[in-house]
C-alpha cells in the first residue's frame, strides 16, 4: 500500500518536527520541505494529500520575507496555515492534536496507513528503483543508522552490497573489532575494513574549529570511499546512514545551521557517487524501530548513538593523541560502569569528552597540570531534544575514582548539567 503523504512547508516555524511526528504519530505519514519548493517538486513528491503551512508571526530570513509560491497554494491539495494569520489559506494558532486530526481525516481523507513495515517495503522498493542492477559501495560504521541502512541494503540488493569499514582512530575502544564480528560472522556481508587511523590523524592536526573537524573528516570519508571504488568494478552508488536531525541541524534554506554533519554540509563538490540515503526522513527513534522491523538483533538496534566523525568531536579542540586516548579509555569506563549500575538502556546517550584545557591538580603529593573529562548522559526520544540524566552519585563517585585512577593525564572528572537546548548532546 502507498502510504499518504502530508508535506509540511517550513516558513520559519521552530517546531517542524513536533509537527512533523505529530503527523506521523496519527498514522500519516509527512515531510518537511522549505518554503520555496516549487510545483514541479511538490508534483514530485509520491501521493501528497495535503500541505501544512508552518510559521511564526515574523517569517524573515536575511531581510527577505518568507513567501510560498501561489502556484503551490493554487495546485488543488487542501491547505492548512499554522500561526500565519496573514495567509488566505484555513488557518489556526496552534497544531492541536484535534486540529490535524480533523485536517488528516476529514479535509484530506488521508488513510492511517504509516507504520514502519510500511516504509520498509517502500524503501526497499525504492532502493531498487534508485540502484538498478548496479552494485552500491555503504559507509558502514557500525552505528545504528549505517546498521540499519545495510539492512535495508541487503534486503534490497542482497550481494550486490560491500561494506566499506574505516579505522579512522577516532572510534570507541574494541569498536572496529566489534563492527568486523557482527557483520562478517553474524550478517555474512561483503566488508572491506581500511586502516587509515595516521591519514585521518595527519589531516586534523592542529585543526581546532569543529566544522573545520567535521568537514575535513567528511571529505577524507568520501576520499578513502573513492580509493577503495577504483579497486572493485561497477560501484557509483554510496549509501550513508543520514537521518532527518542531521539534515535539520546542518541548516535549511529557512533554518539557520546548528552544526555541520559529516555526511550533509562535507560532501566534496566532485562526488563521484550517486548518494543513497534510505532512512534521510526517519528520526532516531524510528531508525530504532525500523532496525527492529528489519530483524535486527536488540544489540545492535539500541546501540549508543555515535557521531559521524566519532571521538574526534569530543576531543576539543586541536585533536592530540594523548587526549583522544584519554577520551577513549574514559568512555569506556563510563559506559562499563553504567552498564555494571543497571543504566543501560535507561538512559538514551552516554559519553565522555576532553576538551584542550588543563588545569592544577595533586597526585602522589606534588603538583599536576592535566586534562578534566566531562561527562554527558541525557534522555531523547529523537534527538531534538533533550535532558540531563541524573545517576546515583554513587555511580558518579566510581566512575571519577576509576578515570582519574586508570586513565594518564587526568586529574579531575566533571558532569555536564546542560539540557538541549540550549547545549546541543555533542560539545562541537
């Protein structure tokens, strides 16, 4: 079944994706668009059945003033405006539950018929489509989303698939051993794994800005892709684990950017491959749940969330290897002590970071000059938002006693109170 679609055009309103799930949450299926998608692109879009309008009372960028175009108001689907009173269109304050209820069902005469295994049959469909009989090269990390992408792509194409591997030394400790024993022994995938721990290293040194970071990260991803291409025949397609907050916190035409994501605002201009991008509209919480539908096991499904550019945003600053070591060991003492206390699966995302500040300390009766760790754990439902967890001290208390006993060069241990917003999760 094709499922209905509402698009939802972005006029400078700040909750799209309240909106957005809102929509989804009622069995609809929606999509967030800028304001000035044209009718040739709304006309592309499969089975809309109704625009939202979604904006504020001073819907301005850079001076110029938020406007749809009338032949998209004019195209023949239903209309409803939110908060844009000066609009000719139906129009309400808020998106009241009732509200899109009644504009789903009785304006649009759209079916509840979204659910995930829904969007797995389309997205498989359409992968095939996209892809042909051609073989498609996937950035596999291990992450959730690259795992959940790699499903989706075995499922679609089966061995037409390779999975490309990258030791970038910026991964969490065991990790790449770990993405090798899950997909080479437990999902029989094609998996080429590249060593390129000194080139990532080499390229970042002394590099402290962190959109500098992230772009230089993900365009030496797309280099080691293109190297490793030219070895194998018939690849021109990369597929990337992209979900929707990527695309939301790399800016839109009407929303100002947050931070670059490696796989949104590093892409080279020269990309040699055509990009498929499978879960780009789903949130977290959905990749989650379209893992599940895939069959993945728990394991790897409720993974914690990792970066793109991985440890490399939560060293600050100009990365140094002793720091990224030390962010590496902490980690893994954080999330072996939150597993020990029972909190896993409890809390949504853990980590730690180091940032490129020392500060005066005491060790064995004389004087230290080392780095602090921060630690930040927090409770999402699709990374949007978020709050601060609140563990036992006494957790707290073993997890500081043990980094500042097993970890060098550090000699103090904070934890990070900050809610997003107006902290984003990631320091950079």
């Amino acid at each position: 079944m094709k499922q209905d679609m509402i698009v939802i055009l972005d006029l400078g309103g700040t909750d799209n994706s309240t909106v957005a799930r809102a929509i989804r949450g009622l069995g609809v299926y929606s999509e967030i668009h800028p304001h000035d998608l044209t009718r040739r692109q709304l006309e592309a879009l499969p089975n809309v059945r109704g625009l939202l309008l979604n904006g504020g009372p001073n819907r301005v960028v850079d001076g110029q003033p938020v406007q749809v175009a009338p032949e998209v108001l004019e195209c023949g689907l239903p209309v409803l405006a939110i908060g844009c009173p000066d609009l000719s269109v139906p129009n309400r304050e808020q998106a009241t539950e009732e509200v899109l209820a009644a504009f789903l069902f009785d304006t649009c005469r759209c079916e509840a018929n979204w659910s995930m295994d829904a969007f797995v049959e389309d997205q498989v469909e359409q992968i095939r489509r996209q892809v042909g009989d051609e073989r498609v090269l996937l950035a596999l990390s291990g992450g959730v989303d690259s795992s959940v992408v790699a499903a989706l792509l075995i499922r679609a194409i089966g061995d037409r698939l390779t999975c490309i591997h990258v030791n970038h030394g910026l991964l969490r400790k065991g990790e790449s051993e770990q993405v090798i024993q899950v997909f080479r022994e437990r999902m029989g995938a094609t998996l080429i794994y590249v060593d390129a721990v000194d080139r990532f290293l080499g390229k970042l040194e002394g590099v402290a800005d962190p959109e500098r970071k992230r772009k230089i990260i993900g365009a030496e991803f797309i280099r080691v892709f293109d190297e490793a291409a030219s070895r194998l025949e018939g690849i021109r397609f990369l597929a990337q684990g992209t979900i929707y907050p990527d695309i939301v916190e790399s800016g839109t035409r009407t929303a100002k950017a947050i931070k670059a994501h490696h796989n949104v605002g590093g892409l080279p201009d020269d990309l040699a491959f055509e990009l498929v991008e499978p879960i780009r509209t789903l949130y977290k919480d959905e990749v989650r749940a379209c893992g599940t539908a895939l069959g993945l096991p728990d394991d790897m499904v409720h993974r914690q969330p990792f970066p793109g550019p991985g440890l490399g945003v939560r060293c600050l600053g100009a990365i140094t290897r002793d720091r990224l070591e030390a962010v590496r060991e902490s980690d893994a003492i954080l999330r072996e002590e939150f597993r020990r206390a029972g909190l896993e699966g409890q809390v949504w995302q853990y980590f730690t970071l180091v940032p490129d500040l020392r500060s005066v300390g005491i060790r064995d009766h004389a004087r230290t000059f080392e780095y602090p760790v921060i630690l930040r754990a927090v409770h999402t439902v699709d990374a949007i938002t978020a709050t601060v967890a609140h563990p036992d001290w006494a957790v707290l208390d073993r997890i500081t006693a043990r980094i500042i006993t097993e970890v060098p060069g550090v000699n103090r241990v904070c934890y990070d109170l900050t809610p997003k917003p107006t902290g984003t999760i990631e320091w950079e």
